[in-house]
C-alpha cells in the first residue's frame, strides 16, 4: 500500500515540475539544463577517476567539457535553443524588416533594419513614408510580404486607401487635373461645397463611428476623415 502512496505522490510531483517547466523561459530552462547535464556528467567523470574508471572517466569529461565550455553534444546545442527561443514569440527578418509575432496577444511589431527609414518603428510611419517605404522593398519578395502582413494587422484598409490615392495621381499625371484639396475634402465627408461648419462636425462625428481606430475600424481612412475635417474648418 505504502508503495502505491508513494509512486502517486511521484506521478504528482512529476506532473507538477512538468507543468512548471512548460510555465518558464525556454531560453532560461535550456541554459539551466545545460549547466546540470554538464555539472553531472562532471560527477560521474570525478566518479570514474575515484574508482580508477579512467575509460569512463576520459569519455564522461570530455562530453562534460563539451557541454559546460561550448554548450554542445555533437550536434546538439543548448545555446543555439536558447537563443532561438524567447517565451511565446516568434521572430522572422528580412534585408529590409525585423518582424516579431507575440503568441499570446497575437501582437505584430516590426521595425526597418536597411535603407531610407533604417532605425524606424513601423508604427512611427505615417501614410506618406508607408508608401515610400512600400516602393523601397517591392524588390525583395521577403520584405514586401512581411510589410503587408504587418499592414493588414495594423493598418486596416491600407489597401483600399492607397488605391484611391494612386488612381488620384493617375489621373492628375494624365492631364486631368482632379478635384482641388477643398472639394476633395468636402467629399470625402460627403458634403456638398459650401457646406455649414456644423454640418462638416456633423459628418465628421458620423463617418468616425463606422472608422475609429478604437472600434476595430481604418486607421488611414480615419487620418483623411480627420485631415479633411481640419482643412476645412481651418480654411
């Protein structure tokens, strides 16, 4: 009876030193392993030479100098697991992008490592330098593709707004010289030219329901709304 109580308070402890192993850094616990694989192995080295072992003793320390000195078991590395493993992220880089997913609030953050925004964090990029930055990297397939991941998670409706805009310029480079900025930003509030500053508060405070950031909405399509707002109460 004795020896049932025992092996289940075994099975408990395993379970619960599995559970907390699973809980910690797995760069922290693959250093930790590291370091106790290599200060036992040094034991049974010490072991051997006590009891005149030195076959053991030779091949037991040299695998314990290994671990303890360059971190390796042939091809097993501890440090190189420790290094690759942060907690619950995931880090991906291009030559342009430094991509970094956390798992747990599904969170993406990104900053630019080379060319002419070098040093910036993506969320520092305002629509006009998005774009600038989006011509940069279309010629590496890795940097443009973690771009656009990183806008969709970021920058709903990015898509939709930066086609607007280009059509826009098309059509300006074709000799058509568009809408003026005034009569742009009564459009884009769906006002007629002339309308009351109250009536531009009015449709301003409706479209920004449907586009605050804060509700899941564009935060670009948010910025014209707002941009064409200031342009004409300012003007």
């Amino acid at each position: 009876m004795s020896w049932i109580i025992l092996a289940a308070l075994a099975l408990l402890v395993a379970l619960w030193l599995f559970n907390a192993m699973r809980k910690m850094d797995r760069g922290l616990l693959m250093r930790g392993l590291r370091w106790g694989v290599g200060g036992l192995l040094a034991l049974i080295a010490l072991l051997g030479l006590v009891f005149r072992r030195i076959d053991i003793a030779t091949i037991v320390g040299a695998l314990a100098a290994s671990v303890l000195l360059r971190g390796r078991i042939g091809q097993f590395s501890f440090d190189s697991l420790a290094q690759s493993s942060s907690g619950n992220t995931s880090k991906v880089r291009s030559r342009y992008l430094a991509m970094e997913l956390d798992h747990d609030t599904g969170a993406l953050t990104g900053r630019v490592v080379d060319g002419a925004f070098a040093g910036w964090d993506l969320m520092d990029l305002g629509p006009e330098e998005t774009r600038k930055l989006l011509d940069e990297v279309t010629g590496d397939a890795d940097s443009i593709n973690l771009l656009e991941n990183w806008l969709d998670a970021n920058r709903a409706g990015w898509r939709e707004y930066f086609a607007d805009e280009g059509a826009e310029t098309g059509q300006q480079r074709a000799g058509n010289p568009g809408r003026s900025p005034v009569e742009e930003a009564y459009a884009v509030l769906g006002l007629k030219p002339g309308a009351s500053d109250e009536d531009i508060r009015a449709a301003h405070r409706e479209l920004m329901k449907g586009v605050h950031p804060d509700r899941g909405g564009s935060e670009y399509l948010a910025a014209r709304i707002n941009e064409a707002r200031d342009l004409l109460l300012g003007r």
